[in-house]
C-alpha cells in the first residue's frame, strides 16, 4: 500500500456519498472513520518495517571491511529500491534513498581506504579533506544507473601532519629527499583519490568516462589549488577547465568532509561566476539553445537510421535542457542549491516564474526521471535513455509533448528574464 495522500483521496471517494449523509449514526460514523484508521495504520507499519529494514543495512555497510561485501549490499539495497519504487512510484523518495545509500557507501569506502594507505606505509591522512558529489550525486538526483563524478579537497595549511612515514614512501618511490610540504601532499592525495576511484568502482559506481574523478589531477587539489584554477578560468580566461567544467561545478555537494572547509571555495567560485558575464552569459545561452525532441507540428524527432531508429533520447532532449535551464536561472538569481526540484522551488518563491509554471516544471522533471528510470529497470541497458514514442501510448505521448512544450516555455521565459530577449 502506497504512502501518500492518494490513501486518504481514495477513501474519500470511497465514502464521499455515505459522509454527507445526515442521518448517520454516532456509531456509523464511527465505523467509518475506524476503517480510515486502520487503512492509515496499514500504510505507517508497513512505512515503518521498511525504514528499520533501511537503517540495519545502513548499519550492515558502516560495519563491513570487504569491498565485495558493499558491491553485494550496494546490489542488495538497488533491488530494495527498486521493490519500494515499483509500489510507491514515488520518485523523490528514489533520489533520497540513493543519497542515503551511496553517501554511506561511498563514506565506507573513504574509511577504509584511510586503513589501506596507512598499512601500505603512507600514514593517515595528513590533512583535513572533503569527498564532493557533482553531477546527478551533488544534485541529489541518482537513479538506478550510475557513474562517479566525484572532487577532492584537501587542507594543505600549516595544520598539515607530514609524517615520516609519508616521507619515507615518498623517496622510496625514487624521489628527491627535503621535499616541500605541498608535493608530499599532492603524492599522498593524488595516490588517496586513484585508490577510492578503483575501490568505488569495485563497489558497484562505474568509472566516469569523461574522467570526472579524484584519480585525475584536474580534480583533485587543495584548497588554494582550487580557488587558483578558479580565478585562471574566470578572471583570465585560461587554465584547465572549460565552461562544461564550471557548469559541472555549481553541482557540488559534500559526501564526506566538514562543509565548512569546502564553502570558501564555494564562495569564491559563485562570487567570481555572478560578476563574469561573459560565462553566466554563456551558460544561459547554451541552456536555451538547447533542443527537445519537440518538431513541426508537435512530432516527436526521432532517430531516422541505427540502433535507435524511430526513438530519441530522452535524457539528451528533455530531462537534460529542464536540467541545464532551472541551474542557469538558479545561479542567475544568486540562488545556489543544487537540487532541481529545490532549485524550482526557490525561483518561485523568489517570484521569477508563475506558480502555474513552476508546477508544469516539476511535473515535466518527474514525467523525464519516471521514463528514465522505467528503461533503466527495463533492462535496456546502453538503451536507458531512449523512449519510442510509438510504444508508449497516446495518453503517455501526450505527456511527453506537454512536458516538452514546457521546457520550450520555460527556456523562452529564461531568454527573457535573463537576457533581456537578445539575439542568440
């Protein structure tokens, strides 16, 4: 049984006639509201089993010191989810448990990695350091499908402990004795973030192709390694990241790590990124001339010849420009929560879009993520993202071309608020 308001529509409905009745008994109405009573308490005690059965697991993980061990509970916990989202269809809740789940995983693995390059001879961690989520995991919005995309921080102030240990690790691997405190940090972080990228991997989280780890340079560095990569980009327009790169950025969100260390950095970027506008000016473009899968006449685009030949991709000409466009409105207006229903919320409580809108959007984002995760359960694999508009019904396909008229509108709207209707 469902846990939502739905339970309490239905029984309305259910005795909506009979409530209004005038001459009903004391013990008729009694009865009525008892049978309520006990359809709720169904509903709370099934919530309930479910949450403790949640928490064991969560427990189960924190105690585990086999990575195989978390690969099954990962794999364990999936199904769960996916039994929960079947009868609850509730995809908030899908996003919130993947957090609570993966955060935990992902802490785990952080955990005993720590052990590992201690016994391996390189000491604790030297410094205080924080594990960012970016991407779907800093927005709080993994599904059953997933990849890393992951940053790392770390302290590399006078507060550091550089044990002899690391030193003596770092000349056995053939270098210069005296070396400075920030190259014995990068050597113990650089070693520390390649080791939990192949432990997560081993943990269920897939390799991110576009190599948005820990285990590449480009994203791990200390605290001022990152402000300066910061500034090379916004001030001066060089360095090693792109606009794909500061887009991906305003998605961060601390897994593991005091906040505290990572919001100077935050700060800084978000500082830098609302007087540049020049990249808010860019990011905004790029959100509006984003396509759906909307043509003439309200006809879907589809694939013409291939694999996917009378499909298109969902994630590509949906989910992603509703995605890209509500983050450019957000940072526009200063707002800097990365969730996107969150993000929704906020705009309209700012009053930058009408209620009516922000409601299309959130049922838009909910429409694109409950066809996502429909072929991710599906089994298509490599096929996840596409959705055949033939197959799914006119009822289904007219949800999909409303839901896309309301990206259109929105980035419509966004074009205007933002960029006062210049030309593109």
């Amino acid at each position: 049984m469902a846990l939502d308001f739905s339970i309490v529509d239905n029984f309305v409905a259910e005795y909506s006639e009979t409530m209004h009745d005038k001459t009903l008994l004391r013990h008729d109405r009694y009865n009525i509201l008892a049978r309520l009573r006990e359809t709720l308490w169904e509903a709370l005690r099934k919530s309930e089993r479910f949450e403790t059965e949640f928490s064991r697991v969560l427990d189960v993980i924190d105690a585990t010191r086999d990575f195989d061990a978390l690969r099954r509970y990962h794999l364990a916990s999936v199904a769960g989810i996916r039994i929960y989202f079947e009868e609850e269809q509730a995809i908030a809740d899908v996003h919130d448990l993947f957090r609570i789940i993966r955060d935990r995983l992902t802490i785990r693995v952080l955990n005993l990695v720590e052990e590992e390059m201690a016994t391996l001879g390189f000491g604790p961690p030297p410094s205080r350091y924080c594990w960012i989520g970016l991407g779907s995991e800093g927005r709080d919005e993994q599904t059953f499908v997933t990849d890393q995309d992951n940053m790392l921080v770390y302290d590399a102030g006078p507060e550091a402990r550089i044990t002899d240990d690391l030193k003596k690790r770092f000349i056995g691997q053939e270098r210069q004795e005296g070396a400075s405190s920030s190259a014995l940090l990068n050597y113990y972080y650089g070693e520390f973030g390649t080791r939990v990228t192949e432990r997560l991997h081993e943990t269920g989280f897939e390799k991110c192709k576009g190599g948005i780890m820990p285990s590449n340079q480009k994203w791990r560095g200390s605290e001022e390694d990152w402000k300066a990569r910061i500034e090379e980009t916004l001030t001066r327009g060089g360095g090693a990241f792109e606009l794909l790169d500061l887009i991906i950025l305003t998605d961060a969100r601390v897994i593991h790590g005091d906040r505290v260390q990572f919001m100077p950095i935050l700060d800084h970027f978000f500082s830098l990124l609302k007087e540049n506008r020049r990249v808010m000016k860019q990011i905004t473009e790029a959100s509006v001339m984003m396509p759906t899968a909307l043509g003439f006449f309200n006809k879907f685009k589809v694939e013409t010849s291939g694999d996917y030949k009378g499909k298109f991709n969902l994630k590509v000409f949906g989910w992603s420009p509703l995605v890209m466009s509500v983050r450019a409105l957000s940072l526009a207006e200063g707002l800097y929560e990365t969730n996107t229903l969150k993000r929704i919320k906020l705009i309209r409580e700012k009053n930058m879009m009408t209620k009516e809108m922000a409601e299309d959007l959130i049922e838009a984002y909910l429409l694109f993520a409950r066809f996502r995760i429909a072929n991710q359960l599906g089994g298509d694999g490599g096929n996840a993202s596409y959705v055949d508009p033939a197959s799914v019904g006119p009822e289904e396909s007219g949800k999909l071309r409303r839901a896309m008229k309301t990206v259109e509108t929105f980035q419509k709207h966004l074009h205007q608020m933002v960029l006062f209707g210049q030309p593109l």
